[in-house]
C-alpha cells in the first residue's frame, strides 16, 4: 500500500540504478559498524582502481608507452608489461593515505608494500593481480583483475610477512573486474557472489545480479591443451574423455578472470593443472587461485588442486603456486577421479613391483 505522504517512486529501476557497490556491501552486514564501513571504503577504493585501469585499456591503442613490455622480468620470472606496472601502482596509489589497507601483496612485487601511516587503523591486507592475463592487453582481448582481502595478524611489520601464510579459508572477502566489452565487478564477504557493471555514464558499479549460483554440470572444459605433452598420463586421460563424449565444449581465452567467469555463469570446469616437470603449475594461489575459489565455494561450486580442497592449501611462501581446477561440483569431480585413480594404479603397481 503507497503511503500518500511519500512521492511514488519507480520501484524497480531506480532501486536497481541505485544499488551501487557501496551500498551493498554496507547491506552484507547487520549494522553500520566500523567494519561494514571500513570494508565497504575498501571496495569503494578497489572499484576506482577498477575504473582507472578500465580507462586505460580502453585507451591503449591510442595511448604511447601503453602496450608493450617494459624489458623487466617479475619475481616469477615472466616478462613485464607496461600494463602490469601501471595497474600495479593504480593499486598502490588507490589504498595510499586512505587508513584502510596497512599492506599490499601482488604478483608484480617480490615482497609486501607497507603503508605505514595506515596501519595503526587498517589492519586489512590486501592481495592482488593487477593484469591477469597480460598476454592479452595487446591484441585488444579481455584481461582481468583478482583480489583477496585478509585481516592483517600480528606486528610483523618486515618483509617477510609470515602471517599471509594461511589457507584459503582465512580470505574475508574476495572478488575480481573483467575488462570485457563492459567492465564487470564481481565480488563475496563470504555471504553469496554478486556481480556489478560499471555505467560509465554514472561511473558507478551497478548491481547486476545476486547470489550467483553454478549449475552442478556445464559443458565447458577450459584448459591449455598445449601443454598436454607435459601432462601427467591422468589429465591427458581425462582429456581424451571429454574428446570422446558427446556434451562438451572447449573454451580457452589465456585469462584467467575472463574463463573463470564464463564458468561462473554457465557452468563447466577450467583446469590449470601441474606438468611433470611442474606439479605445482603456473597459477599463483595467494592472488589467482585462492580468491577464486573463495567465490566458485560461495557459488556452490568447488575448486580442488585433484587431491584436495584449493582452499584447505597453506602457501610455504607469498609467490607460491598450485594446481587448480574449478567449477562446477560434479565437473571438478570428474578430473579429481582421472587424478587420484590413475595415482592409486601407479602407487598399485610400483608396490608389486617392488615387492
Ligand atoms: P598473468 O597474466 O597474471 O601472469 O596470468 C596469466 C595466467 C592466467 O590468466 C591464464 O589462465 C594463464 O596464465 C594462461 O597461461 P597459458 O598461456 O600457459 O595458457
Ligand atoms: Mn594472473
Ligand atoms: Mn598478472
């Protein structure tokens, strides 16, 4: 019943135009406390770093000293590009002077940043890849950035920053932006996954959809079926499953946020699995694998390295990197069987042949 006091306002879309990022996650809490506030200003600072990287992609091909490596080398030993040291410092920049974010942790920085005069108040850190998919940015394809947010532990203010070392059930938060045709936010505080689109005409995240949930089953498996001569003989079992079953679909975009959100949506797998000389593979679980998975969990979807939980991993250090495999429960399941029966056949037949 309208109140006739109260002007009638068009319920569905300005509500809709009016739920902006901040605005829910205030809502993810039960009062406006301190903490509601404070995580609510840090996703509100995630979101302008989101935009200014966005606008910057757009630009690129029109920008000079945007595309392209830069002729450095990261810590994990992979060419540089302009992008990723751009993005990088769009973090830094974003979280400086805001009494937020005490420390920093990302793929392009060997060691943790601190910002000191925050870290009386912010005892948050804040996890990131500020490029993922940087083999993309120069032909235009769509690339992403992955966040995970932790409670900062303890004084260790050195560099080695010994208590990020945690599995992955100790994330409070974590999201990511796909720079796509529109640039999309996806987020969780551990209540549901919610999805937001920039309105450039705004400048706002908008809500696009809540509590987003994976079917059990998709048809999509995305992997890099080029490294299939250095897979284990399990994956490449699995593999040749999938070529020989009716019902499934490769999709494969050499980035992570843009392959994982398709799944997101419709459902399937993506694998990034070890290689014989590499069982640990190439995704890096503090930035990359670990806040995926806190999302694909949340979803009601699963993410296991094969032998178990991606979540339950404790990192020996900040760089550290694991197999992953994420997506729909039954999908996810599936590859874990190529994987454990196939290591229980070869454990089988070397105690009969030891024996
Ligand atoms: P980044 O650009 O942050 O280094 O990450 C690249 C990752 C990930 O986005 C993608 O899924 C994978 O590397 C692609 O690797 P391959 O080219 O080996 O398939
Ligand atoms: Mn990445
Ligand atoms: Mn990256």
């Amino acid at each position: 019943m309208n109140n006739p006091d109260q002007p009638v306002i068009p319920e569905h879309t300005l509500d809709r135009d009016c739920t902006t990022l901040s605005r829910h996650v205030l809502q993810q809490f039960p009062s406006f406390s301190a903490e509601a506030q404070d995580i609510s200003a840090i996703m509100n600072r995630i979101a302008l770093a989101a935009k200014l990287i966005s606008r910057r992609l757009s630009r690129a091909g029109l920008m000079a000293g945007t595309l392209g490596f830069t002729g450095e080398t990261n810590v994990q030993g992979e060419s540089v590009k302009k992008m990723d040291v751009y993005a990088n410092e769009v973090f830094i920049s974003v979280f400086k002077q805001s009494g937020l974010v005490c420390r920093l942790a990302s793929e392009e920085m060997e060691k943790p940043y601190y910002i000191p005069e925050n870290c009386p108040i912010g005892r948050y850190t804040l996890l990131y890849d500020p490029i993922d998919g940087s083999s993309n940015v120069d032909i235009n394809l769509n690339v992403g950035s992955i966040f995970s947010l932790r409670q900062q532990e303890g004084n260790d203010l050195n560099a080695e920053a010994r208590d990020l070392l945690q599995d992955g059930h100790k994330q409070i938060g974590a999201g990511y932006v796909l720079y796509g045709p529109s640039t999309v936010l996806v987020y969780s505080l551990g209540q549901g996954v919610h999805s937001f689109i920039l309105d450039p005409s705004l400048g706002e995240f908008i809500l696009a959809e809540e509590n987003i949930t994976l079917p059990a089953h998709g048809p999509v498996y995305s992997v890099n079926e080029g490294n299939y001569w250095q897979w284990s003989e399990s994956i490449r079992e699995y593999i040749r499953y999938v070529h020989r079953h009716e019902g499934y679909t490769a999709r494969y975009s050499g980035a992570l946020v843009g392959d994982f959100h398709r799944i997101l949506l419709q459902g399937g797998v993506f694998l990034y699995p070890g290689t014989v000389k590499k069982p640990e593979g190439k995704l890096r679980l503090l930035y990359e694998s670990a806040p995926l998975a806190f999302l694909v969990e949340q979803a009601k979807g699963r993410a296991s390295t094969g032998f178990q939980d991606l979540l339950d991993i404790v990192p020996d250090k900040l760089h550290a990197r694991s197999p992953l495999i994420i997506g729909s429960t039954e999908d996810v399941q599936l590859v874990e069987s190529f994987i454990q029966d196939w290591t229980r056949r070869v454990s089988e037949q070397t105690a009969v042949t030891s024996s």
